[in-house]
C-alpha cells in the first residue's frame, strides 16, 4: 500500500521534474516557442511515466482541485499536494540558479506578451487550464499507461497556443518557483488565479458533457450517490415455489370425475 509521505515525496519529485525541465527549455532553446512546449510536454511524460502511479501524478495546484471537486482526493490531501508542488517548483529554480543566476532564472518567469493586457492573459490562462484540466479528467479514468503520454501531448498543444499570449503557465507552481527565487512578482495573480478558475471550469465541463451530470455537490464530503439496489431473483423464486405449495389442489371437471370409475368398482373388479 501507497503511504501518504510516498505520495508527497512523489508530488515534489514530479513538480520539479516539470518544473527544471521546462524552464531549463526556455534558456536552452532562446525562447523558441515550439521548443519551450515540447520541453515542458516531455518533462510532464517523464514524472508521470516515473511516478504517476505513485501520486497520481498532479504536479499541478490545478490538477488537484479539479480532483478535489470531483470527489477523487479528500481535502487533506490536495491542501498537502498543493504545498509539496510548491516546494518541488521552487527546489527546481534553486537548482537552476546555482547551474546558472538568479538573473537567469528571471528570464524564466512566466510572463505577459507586452500588447496583452493583465485581464486578457488571465482570461486566456484561464481558457487554456480549462481545457488542459478537463483532458486529464478523462484521461485519467483509463486503465492504460498511454495515457500519460496523452495529457503530456495536450500539455504541448497548449503552450503552442499560449506561449506568446499568455506565457503559458496553466500552473500555478510552474509560475510560484521562479517568481521566488528570482523575486520577479510582475502579474503573478494571473498565473494563480487564472489556473485556479480554469480547474473550476474544467470540473463543471467534465460533469455536464461527460459524465452528464448536473449535480455539483462538490469536495468529499458531500453524500455519495448509491443506487436502488434490484430486487433479489432467488427470493422472488422462493415466493413464487411458496405461492404454489400452498394452492389447492384443481378441482376435477365432472367431464372428468365420470371418466374415472369410483374406487369401489374397480377394487370389486380386481377381485372377480
């Protein structure tokens, strides 16, 4: 069985695996756009590949309130994810800017393009966790390890479409590390509250188009739904065998009765 630490230790692991990986992308590849989504992607494929079974493999506050708010993590453990996502981001810009800077390391805060304004980028932060959420939601109910490579694929598309909108961050650990260690805070409630919103939205889109849903009971607290269970075949077969023990026996037709000499001739008839 899974402990709790192992699912902790796992968070921290997988956050900065995704966190080192694609930030160390950004300063590898100049900010190419399309080498940035891939970095992140295949960063995101490598923690789930080597610890998803262990966690889940959320490495992403968002992540874990939409699993939260469908009843698949107790409060508990997605307030302890949260923090050891945070730690996992922020362990990965340290490491990033002992290799390199501090100043480095600010080269790799998410940030706004300079023509996008503070509301735009968090509508569109917001648009993208969204749909990024919603793909793990259904993703993660499969029984199959391609999965994973799946959510990594939708973790690429969509910092294909948001990295020279928004910066793509669609995670608020992701944003948090670097801002930290690099004490560059510029529009960081985007990257927090955007992501946060888009979660909600994500859970409300997967229980209405997937699981056609309409109750929105949210957390674990909130009563499961059981079914009425059906009524049991050998107790219905046991009434029906009471039921016929205990009719009375069919009355003979007169039609009958006449056909069938009485007792006493036929004994009379036996004796002659």
């Amino acid at each position: 069985m899974v402990q709790t630490w192992q699912k902790y230790a796992a968070e921290v692991y997988g956050t900065f695996v995704l966190v080192l990986f694609g930030t160390g992308a950004i300063l590898a590849t100049g900010g190419d756009p399309v080498g940035i989504a891939f970095g992140f992607g295949l960063a995101l494929v490598a923690g789930l590949y080597t610890v998803g079974r262990i966690s889940g493999g959320h490495f992403n506050p968002a992540v874990s309130l939409a699993a939260f708010l469908d009843r698949r993590i107790e409060l508990n453990q997605m307030l302890g994810y949260w923090v050891f996502q945070l730690v996992g981001a922020v362990l990965a810009s340290l490491a990033l800017a002992l290799v390199t800077s501090k100043d480095t390391v600010g080269a790799t805060v998410t940030g706004l393009h300079p023509e996008v304004e503070a509301f735009q980028g968090f509508f569109w932060e917001m648009l993208m966790t969204a749909v990024f959420v919603t793909a793990i939601l259904v993703l993660a109910k499969k029984g199959t390890r391609p999965r994973w490579l799946g959510i990594g694929l939708v973790l690429t598309a969509v910092h294909l479409a948001a990295v020279g909108i928004s910066g793509a961050s669609v995670n608020p650990a992701r944003s948090f590390g670097p801002a930290l260690v690099s004490g560059e805070w510029t529009d960081i409630w985007v990257y927090i509250v955007g992501p946060i919103a888009g979660a909600i939205v994500a859970w409300v889109l997967y229980k209405v188009i997937i699981s056609g849903d309409l109750d929105f009971t949210v957390g674990s607290n909130a009563a499961p739904v059981v079914a009425s269970a059906p009524a049991a075949k050998p107790a219905t077969a046991a009434k029906r065998t009471s039921a016929s023990a205990a009719k009375p026996p069919a009355k003979q037709s007169p039609a009958n009765a006449a056909a069938a000499p009485p007792p006493a001739a036929k004994a009379g008839a036996a004796k002659r």
